[in-house]
C-alpha cells in the first residue's frame, strides 16, 4: 500500500509570513522612534532603545538559541519563537495604555523581550523552510524567496505604520500604532497554531547518544 505523502504547503505558506515578520518587527521598532521621541519628549538617542533593545537582546540570545534548535529540534524552536513574539508584541501594546510615567520603559521591554523572537526566528526558519521544501534545489528556491518576503516585510514596516496612524507620525502615540502591533499579534497567533498542528521533520536534531554523551 503506497503511503499519502504530507504536504507541508501550509507551514511553508507560516514560514514566509515569519520570514516578513522578522524584518517587519524589527524595522517597526525604529519607525517607532519618532512616535517616543515626540510623545515622551525623550533625546534621539533614548528614542532608538526599542531598537538597540532588540539587538541587544540578539547579542544575548544568539547561543542559546542555537542550543536550543540543536537540542529541542525545530517544532519547539519555532513554537518558542512565535509565543516569544507574541508576548513581546503584547507588551509593547500594552504600553500604549499603561500610566504615562511607565509606557516608554514598557515599550522598550517589550521590544527587547521582541528581540528574542527575532533571533530565535532568524535561527530556525532558514533550516525549518529548506527542511519543508525537501532540501536540495526546490529547498534553497524557498529560501531565497524568503529573503525575498523578508525584504518586503522591511520596506512596508515604516509604510504601513504610517497609514495606520493616518500619515501624521509626529502627533501620533503609542497607542495609535496599536493596529499595526494588533496584526503582528494575530500572524504570531496563527503561525503557532499552524506550527502545532503539522509533523515537522527533525533531520537535525539531538540524537540519543548525542544527548546522553554531553550528559
């Protein structure tokens, strides 16, 4: 009996969404600084800590994540990723509605707790795609119009704030990006359900001897 092989057009379909929203998140960080610097009042410099939060939060994540793909695998890699962003998104809207005197330091965690699913994504979804597109040819093809969706994603970020602020981005507010935030909560949603629902092939993962060696 021949068995039905499994498409893997769905995840491949989240996996160019997360590709868009790697660039998007972290380009909307730096969008947002002119929103903080006229709303709290705040240098230049203190406008840009969203996004030095996320990069830093590069710097401190980039082995761990690692680890964590070659250990847990990419299912859990990539569902750690999207509930990371998730959380760090919902925070940075919060912060749109928190007291005045707490929001900017909100935004900034938010966008530093974003920074994690950032570089926890920009390990995994590389390998994951390629791994989904059967590797080879039709694999790296994926991969390159990923780049190609990631780029996009940078180019709308500063684009599609704006119109959802309705073009006047130095009376805006936190809160007025919320939309924007709103709809980068709801791709991180259906990217986690999508994710838990499919099998996703594990090539490179930790093997039992590998495991009980470093043990």
């Amino acid at each position: 009996m021949n068995s039905k092989k499994q498409s893997y057009a769905l995840p491949i379909a989240v996996m160019f969404m997360l590709f868009f929203m790697i660039a998007f998140v972290t380009n909307f960080a730096g969008s947002m600084g002119v929103i903080l610097k006229n709303q709290f009042g705040v240098s230049k410099a203190l406008s840009q800590l969203g996004t030095l939060a996320n990069f830093i939060a590069y710097a401190c994540m980039g082995i761990p994540a690692g680890l964590i793909l070659k250990r847990k695998g990419y299912k859990f890699t990539s569902l750690a990723a999207v509930t990371v962003g998730l959380v760090g998104v919902a925070i940075q809207f919060l912060a749109g509605y928190v007291a005045p005197e707490s929001a900017f330091a909100v935004y900034v965690a938010g966008a530093f707790v974003a920074g994690f699913s950032m570089c926890l994504l920009n390990i995994v979804v590389n390998p994951m795609l390629n791994t989904l597109g059967g590797g080879g040819n039709r694999g790296n093809q994926l991969i390159q119009w990923g780049g190609s969706i990631n780029s996009i994603g940078g180019t709308i970020a500063p684009i599609l704030l704006g119109y959802l602020i309705g073009g006047n981005i130095e009376n805006a507010s936190v809160n007025n990006a919320a939309p924007a935030m709103m709809i980068a909560m709801g791709i991180f949603a259906v990217a986690f359900i999508v994710i838990a629902l499919t099998k996703i092939p594990e090539p490179h993962i930790e093997s039992a001897e590998e495991r009980a060696a470093r043990l």
